[in-house]
C-alpha cells in the first residue's frame, strides 16, 4: 500500500481587506499564498486538496479574487479539490456556478454526507446547515458507514479550544471514539493551529495561512498530510507570511526622534511586525506619539500596529487641573514625609487611594485617572 499525500488549509477569506498588511495590497498577497500552496503541492506530489470553509471571505467579493481562485483550480487540474462552505462561504448557487466548469472542483452537498474515492482513502463531508447549529452532524452517522479510512471536512468548532468564534456544530472527542477505520478530521473556522490525536483519530485545525486580522501574530500554517496506511500524519508548512511581536523599549529621555531611530532598527522588509512600547515615557513623547502613529505607520509599512504600553513618567506640568493631586505628588516626593494637608488626607480616604510612591511615580498620570476617573 503506497502512501497517500494531500495539503488540508482552511480560514483563508480570499477577498477580504487586509489593509493592515500595508507593505503589499491584499490581492497579491492572496495570490502569492494561492502560488505557494500550488508548488508544495507539486514538490510533495499531493493527489488532492481539503479546504473545510471560508476559503472566500465572502460571496460578494471582486471578481478578480473569483478569477485567482479559478486559477488555483487550473493550476491544480490534475488534483480534485474538495470545498466545503464556511460561514463565510455559505453555499449559493450563483457563487459557485463560476468554478462548475473546473472538473476538480468538488463542492460538497447540503446536510447529506457525500464520500469520493481517492485510492485507499475516502473524503466526506457535507455544507452546514446554520440553522442547526447546536445540532452535533456526526451524531446523525452510524460510524459504521465510514468503511475506508477517512478524511472528513468539517467547519465548526471542536470542543475543548477555546477561541473568539462563534460556537456551532460542536463535536468532541467523545464523538470520535469507536471507528474502525483511521479518521482525519479536517477542521476549519479556527485560525490558529490546532493538532490532536486519539487511538486512530487526528483532529486538526490548520488555521489561516495567512494573518486575516490585525491581532493574529505568529507563524501560520498549511497542513500537508501523509496516510501512510496506518495512520494520519501531519506537517506544519510555514506560510512565512507572519506578524511577529516586537517590544521596543523606552526611557524617560527618548522623544520622537530616538523612538523612529529605534524602530528602523528592529524591522526588516521580510516580516510584518506589531510593536509593543515598553518601558518609561515621558510625558511629551506619550503626546508626540499619540499624534504620529499614522504617520508612523505610513512610513514603516511593515508595522501593522504600534501599541503604547509604556508607563509616564511623571510630569506634574502635565495634570496641572488636578491640582490638588499635583499637590499630594510634590509632598510625597519628599519620601517618607508625613503627610499634615487634612485635604488631602481626606482625598486619599475618600477614594481609598491604596499608597505606593514607586508605581505613582513611574506612571503617575494613569495611577491617578484610575482614581479619579469618574468624580469632577
Ligand atoms: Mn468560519
């Protein structure tokens, strides 16, 4: 018995703005992951395709993403690929008429499990039905009808991972106990990545090859799959295209000018990047970089965010309309004085001010806000 090859991806929602990505527009991006995908194919000598959902981000979307995906089919007319609806991608005919004429392309049936032969395997699968969202589909199955091994597509959540998605169709572990025959479970609708695997069956959640939102850091994957007759064996393929997380640290006497030095030295044109700033700020730098984080962005396009976590340093120039606080500040910045002002003594009882010089004076303008946030 020979070795039977194919890539599982999912969650690409071709289509979609990924205008965060700034250095390339979305189109290229789709297409140079679509190319990727099709060569690995061709080194790894795959004999199909499972793409359990979202593959499109929508079905009202420009035609060119219709015609990269047409080309993707094309490209791989000597693979079948298999194509289940996400909730993204909900069936509907007029969609979907335009890839009828691509021979490889198998759209699965609603509700009713279909099975195709691909030599000693056997690929099911079935479109959701929305509406029955709490209902479980492999309930519905006796598992005896699975007399092959199996790779069988699936858009919904497994449960057990936890994630910001919407919860439908749940199936667990329970559910996957007691088939004869190895089962793949080819997962789609979680982005991240996903792998387990119990007695004969291996549940996997290649999550998008790409990063489809602002907050998906890390690498990403595409699944390249191996039964090797006895079992399901997954590869993670990196996709490159990748978010990295980057803390960029600060001190009190940084301004604007060290802050952009500081960033043309931690990127590079290869990655994208999400920067954290860390550290102590002072106040005008906090102010500055409030005003040219656009700006910022615009100039390094491979920063998709840059989020300001740094503590003020303190500048009592700076809160100058909580008077009385400034006060509090400038009498406690003599350690360990006594403080006599009955004002303020009642300040601190009133809003139950729990004391810490050493956090008030690293970050001195939040302390307070948190405090007194909501009383004029
Ligand atoms: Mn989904």
């Amino acid at each position: 018995m020979g070795c039977v090859r194919f890539i599982h991806f999912a969650d690409l929602h071709i289509g979609r703005s990924l205008s965060f990505l700034r250095a390339h527009g979305d189109y290229e991006l789709f297409k140079s992951v679509l190319h990727f995908i099709s060569d690995l194919a061709d080194k790894y000598d795959v004999s199909f395709f499972v793409l359990p959902g979202d593959i499109f981000n929508s079905t009202i979307i420009d035609y060119k993403f219709k015609f990269l995906f047409a080309n993707f089919l094309k490209k791989n007319s000597n693979r079948r690929i298999y194509f289940l609806s996400g909730n993204h991608d909900p069936f509907e005919n007029r969609f979907y008429d335009f890839f009828r004429n691509y021979d490889n392309f198998i759209i699965f049936d609603d509700n009713e499990i279909t099975f195709y032969d691909e030599d000693e395997i056997c690929v099911a699968g079935a479109n959701l039905d929305f509406s029955l969202r709490s209902v479980n589909p492999l309930k519905k199955y006796d598992k005896g009808v699975f007399k092959k091994p199996t790779v069988f597509l699936m858009h919904s959540n497994f449960t057990g991972i936890v994630s910001d998605h919407e919860n439908y169709l749940p199936v667990g572990f329970n559910d996957l106990i007691g088939f004869d025959v190895p089962f793949y479970l080819a997962m789609g609708h979680i982005h991240q990545f996903y792998l387990e695997t119990v007695d004969n069956v291996t549940v996997s959640y290649p999550g998008s090859p790409l990063p489809v939102r602002i907050n998906e850091v890390g690498e990403k994957y595409l699944n390249l799959v191996e039964f090797d007759g006895y079992n399901f064996l997954v590869k993670k393929i990196m996709t490159g295209i990748v978010i990295h997380e980057k803390e960029l640290n600060v001190t009190e006497d940084d301004r604007l000018e060290d802050l952009y030095d500081k960033l043309s030295k931690i990127i590079s044109d290869e990655f994208y990047y999400s920067v954290k700033i860390k550290g102590v700020a002072n106040g005008s730098l906090k102010w500055e970089l409030m005003e040219a984080k656009r700006d910022l962005l615009d100039e390094f396009t491979n920063i998709v965010d840059i989020a300001d976590e740094s503590l003020t340093a303190l500048e009592l120039k700076q809160i100058d309309k909580m008077g009385v606080f400034q006060k509090l500040l400038y009498e406690e910045s003599i350690k360990d004085m006594e403080i006599f002002d009955e004002s303020i003594k009642k300040l601190i009882k009133k809003y139950d001010i729990d004391f810490d010089y050493e956090k008030l004076k690293k970050n001195a303008l939040s302390y307070l806000f948190a405090n007194i946030a909501d009383d004029e």
